[in-house]
C-alpha cells in the first residue's frame, strides 16, 4: 500500500465532514469553550511570529510535556481535545471518530520520512 501525503492540512482536518447536517447544533459550556478558544488563541499568538522560535528549544519550551504539573501548551492542548471538546460532541459524532469516519486516507506532509 501506497502513503499518499498532502500539503492540504484543511483537507485532513475536515475529511468526512459532509456526513455532518449543517444545521444540526449543540450547546456546550462556554467556560469549556473559552478554555479551548484561549487555547487556540495561544498557539496562534506563538506561532504567528517566528522569532518566538528561532530554534528547537524555544518549541519544545512552548509545548513542555503532559506531565500533571505542566502549565505549557501541549499540556493545554492535550486538556482542551479529551477533556474540554470531546465532551461538547454529540454521541454519534463521537462515535465516527472511534469508526475511523473522519480519518483522512491522506497522511500529513510532515509523516513523510524522506520530508
């Protein structure tokens, strides 16, 4: 079997998506919201400059590790998909995922060895 990678990283995010109704909703907490919106709002204002990383350290500083007595961002984002989101979607969304609905036959440029 054939890898296939992509650039396309909206195209992974959003595989399978069109099994989703557009006009179904859910109500989630919005302190659970906020967490994961100041999450996202964190990594962008990392990342959108790059000499807040000028090189390897500077990204593994950023991100720390899991570790309970983490503060950094990979332990908010660790926090914010399993305990935060994950709680926000409805069953049979959920479900899809454990399925395999929404894996992307595509791999991520990045999985690449020889990138």
């Amino acid at each position: 079997m054939t890898k296939e990678y992509t650039d396309n990283l909206e195209e992974i995010v959003t595989f399978g998506f069109e099994a989703i109704d557009p006009d179904e909703k859910v109500e989630v907490n919005l302190k659970d919201l906020m967490y994961v919106f100041s999450t996202l709002q964190e990594y962008q204002r990392f990342f959108h400059q790059p000499l807040h990383y000028k090189n390897i350290e500077d990204i593994e500083r950023f991100l720390g590790s899991i570790s309970i007595n983490e503060h950094a961002g990979f332990k908010l984002l660790h926090t914010s998909i399993h305990e935060k989101m994950r709680n926000m979607l409805p069953a049979h969304i959920d479900a899809k995922y454990g399925e395999g609905d929404f894996d992307s036959p595509k791999l991520p440029f990045y999985y690449d060895e020889n990138w």
